[in-house]
C-alpha cells in the first residue's frame, strides 16, 4: 500500500507521512533505538536490538511488498521524527481481518500533533486494507496516549497488571484496545 501526504501540525508548519523506503533504513533505525532511550513505554530497550541497517531495510521492503501491511515515516523539515505501522496479526483465515497497531515520535517532537496524525493514517489505511480490528497495547500510565486512542474510537479489551516489567519502575499495566473498522 502506498502513501505519501502532506499535513499541518498545531504549530502550522508541514509534515510528510510517507511509506518507509529502504532508503530511510538507518534513520529509521536511529529513530527507533533513540524513542526507545527516551520513554519507558515501548516494548523494549535499545540494549535488547539486535537489528543491523540491513535488517532494517529487509523490513522495510516487506512492508513495501505487502498489499495490506505498512511502514509509514513522519518528515519535518527533510528530518525522520516519527514513525507508525500497521501489521497483520497473522495469515490465518482465522485472524488475517485483524492488524496491530504501533507508533513512535521523537520526544522533542512531542505534543506537535504528529501522534494524531499518524494514527489517523494508520486507521485509514488499515480500512483501505481490509482489515476489520485494529489492535494495539498501551501501558495505563501513558495517559496522553490512551486520551489519544479512546478519542480516536478504540475501546478497551482488557488489562494486564503484569503487562510489562520496567527495568524502571517494576511492572506497567498493559491495557489492551482495539478498533472496529467496518462500522
């Protein structure tokens, strides 16, 4: 699936949403171990990457191969700040109508817009895709997140207590939230 668009943020300036090029792999991969330094409420951390440039790219280019699954990068001013995509849950008759959801923004570039921006290209493209539910976790303390994502439509599914252990603070509840995208 392609895209490429241009928007405004809260601030007036213009940012480009666009598919990730195999081009963008080593910003993209720079991107991801530096929002990963900067907040304790993504998946993993930089130390737990094992991924080289050329993963990077290879992943890339599966998502550029794909009819429904995708890598989108946010550019501000010719900069990588952001990025989202959207996956399947898997290829099984069973789950194939169902696709997750991730995102990942600079923390300089915080409160910009850019959050909302990506998402709401992500639950497009997931509709575009044919995908019927699109899914993600957000940990509970991630309050303008979760603010995000109920606005946005998603509802919740459930919570894990134990979800993530924080090398930080111990355990983050995981509250799992999901979208229906045919209605």
């Amino acid at each position: 699936m392609r895209f490429n668009k241009t928007y405004y943020l809260k601030n007036g300036d213009e940012i480009v949403i666009r598919n990730a090029e195999t081009s963008d792999a080593k910003e993209l991969l720079d991107e991801f171990l530096l929002t990963h330094e900067e907040t304790d409420y993504l998946l993993s951390y930089t130390d737990e990457n094992s991924f080289s440039v050329q993963d990077e790219a290879d992943f890339i280019q599966e998502s550029i191969d794909s009819d429904r699954d995708l890598q989108l990068v946010a550019i501000y001013n010719g900069k990588l700040v952001g990025s989202a995509g959207v996956e399947s849950t898997g290829k099984q008759y069973k789950l194939k109508h169902r696709a997750n959801f991730g995102i990942s923004i600079l923390k300089e570039y915080w409160g910009l817009g850019i959050g909302t921006i990506l998402t709401k290209v992500c639950i497009d493209c997931a509709k575009a895709a044919g995908y019927l539910q699109l899914e993600l976790e957000v940990v509970s303390d991630n309050d303008k997140a979760y603010l995000l994502y109920k606005k946005l439509g998603f509802i919740e599914m459930g919570r894990n207590p134990l979800g993530f252990n924080s090398r930080i603070s111990g355990f983050q509840e995981l509250i799992a939230m999901r979208m229906e995208l045919n209605k």
